[in-house]
C-alpha cells in the first residue's frame, strides 16, 4: 500500500450569490491548488464549509470532480454526522473512483474511544475498498483521539484506516505506526513534524501557502537550507488571528469577487479586521500577487 504523503490543501467552497455551491470555481480552485504546488486537496474539509453544504451539491461536485485532471489527488471529506449519509456518500464516491477519506467523528454528542472505534468499524465494513484519514480536532468534535484508539483501530483495519489529520496536536509528536500517515494541521508544525517522521501538513491556509509549504518540505527531502520556513510560519500565524475560513475568503476576493459569497453564520472579516490582516501580510512581503520572496 502506497502511503499518502505531501503537502495537502484543505481546499475551499466558491460559492454564488444565493449560497449555492458553484461546483466549476469549486473545482477550479482545487485544481490550482495543485498546479502551485500541493500534492493534492482534501475537498470538503472544515474549511470547505462541508457542514453547511447539502448532500445533494455535495454528490453534484463529485460528479464532475471525477472528470479533473487531478482527480486521484484529492482526499473526500464527508462533513456528516449522520453514519448512515456518511456510508451513502462514501459508497457514492467509490461508484466514482474515489477511495481516499478525510472523516472527523461526529459533533455535539460526548462519547469514548470505545464508540468512536464502532462508529469507524461500521464505516470500514461498508466501505471496505476506502482509505481513510481519521480528522482529530476536538475543538470542533468535542472529542480527541487517543494514541491508544488510533492503534487499536489501525490494528483492526490496517488497510483502510491509513492516517491521521492532527489538528488538536496531542499526536503527531508520540504517535508511530508503520506505513501510517500522520499530518499537522498548521504549517507551524509542518517542519518540526517531518523531522519526527510524519507525512507532511494538510492545512487550511494552505490555500494560499501551497507554493511556501512545498518548498519548506521539498527543501528537507533535499538536505537544502529551510530559507522558506520563517517567513511560512509567519504568514499562518498572521491568519491565526482570524477565523481561518473567515480570512482565506477575504484574502481571495481581493482577485474575484464571488469569495466573499459566504454560508451564515460564517461571515468575511469585517473592514478592521481585514486591514489588519492584509496590513500584516503586506509586512510580510506577502500578497495575492506575490507570494514567493523570502
């Protein structure tokens, strides 16, 4: 089994005027992504606002996403709580040829390791063709993977349960499966977690870091000078200080417009926050235009 490794995008949702999905800017976007730099995009993350989207614009874009030039690059997040639509949507996405899963356990309700590793079983059996990276992020779960519900499930469905997304960082630095993937969740860790051995990042900013991110991994792969990772970690710590989904549409429609296009109760930043962010980018030598300099 080959491992999942690089430097991921949890890429973005275009949407139009009414909220409704535009699944062509959607997929453009993602696609760009790819050419600048990252090995590929998880589609329907947290930052692609999946919670909000319906199941039907879901299954639409996957319809045409089967026909991208880069469709075996892109990880499928389900965004359900339901495991009954997270099944139909999975069993949905294999009849396309996706196999490859972004999954967070389900949100509001408490629960322990014990049924998280049912809730994954139970995905496992009915999708057993599927590759599935476990999303850790209690803040927005409520729950946190332990190492010990990681191994167990791991050791139940080695080849289904292939990595993890990190984002509560209570793993990355212990965590050690052979043949497994371990991504961060911020660019801030994407240098110190290969050093430990993970596979590379799958963050929300890097929707517009993708060229830094890759230069920052591919530079440690080559035993070259990190010359790109200062200024990387800078630029996600700027965005730190916002909402990120909030920021990342704010930063775009600098170019397009339709960025700013938005589900409730999300929202763009407001004026103040906007110039503070771009204000602090600008500092940085870092633009919608000019990304690169070091």
């Amino acid at each position: 089994m080959t491992k999942i490794s690089g430097i991921f995008a949890a890429s973005m949702s275009v949407l139009n005027p009414d909220f409704s999905l535009n699944v062509k800017k959607t997929i453009e976007h993602a696609e760009k992504l790819i050419d600048q730099g990252c090995h590929g995009t998880a589609i329907f993350g947290s930052t692609g606002q999946a919670q909000l989207i319906s199941i039907a614009e879901k299954i639409d874009l996957l319809n045409k996403l089967s026909e991208s030039k880069h469709r075996d690059k892109h990880m499928i997040g389900t965004g359900l709580n339901s495991l009954t639509e997270t099944i139909n949507l999975m069993k949905i996405a294999n009849s396309l040829k996706f196999n490859k899963f972004l999954i967070m356990p389900p949100a509001y309700y408490k629960y322990t390791d014990k049924e998280v590793i049912k809730f994954y079983s139970k995905l496992v059996e009915s999708s057993p063709e599927s590759k599935i990276v476990l999303y850790n992020f209690e803040k927005l779960s409520g729950y946190k993977f332990s190492i010990d519900c990681v191994e167990t499930l791991v050791k139940k469905f080695p080849n289904q349960i292939v990595g993890v997304k990190d984002s509560t960082y209570n793993l990355f630095e212990k965590l050690k499966l052979e043949n497994f993937s371990i991504f961060p969740g911020s660019e801030l860790k994407l240098l110190r977690g290969l050093e430990l051995g993970c596979s590379g990042i799958i963050t929300a900013t890097c929707n517009v870091t993708a060229e830094l991110s890759r230069r920052v991994y591919d530079d440690f792969f080559s035993k070259n000078d990190q010359k790109f990772n200062k200024k990387l970690c800078d630029v996600r710590s700027a965005f730190d200080k916002f909402n990120l989904i909030s920021g990342l549409h704010s930063f775009y429609s600098q170019e397009d417009q339709i960025y700013k296009n938005i589900l409730p109760p999300l929202r763009v930043l407001n004026e103040n926050e906007e110039k503070e962010l771009f204000d602090k980018l600008k500092f940085l030598n870092f633009t919608i235009k000019s990304r690169m300099a070091a």
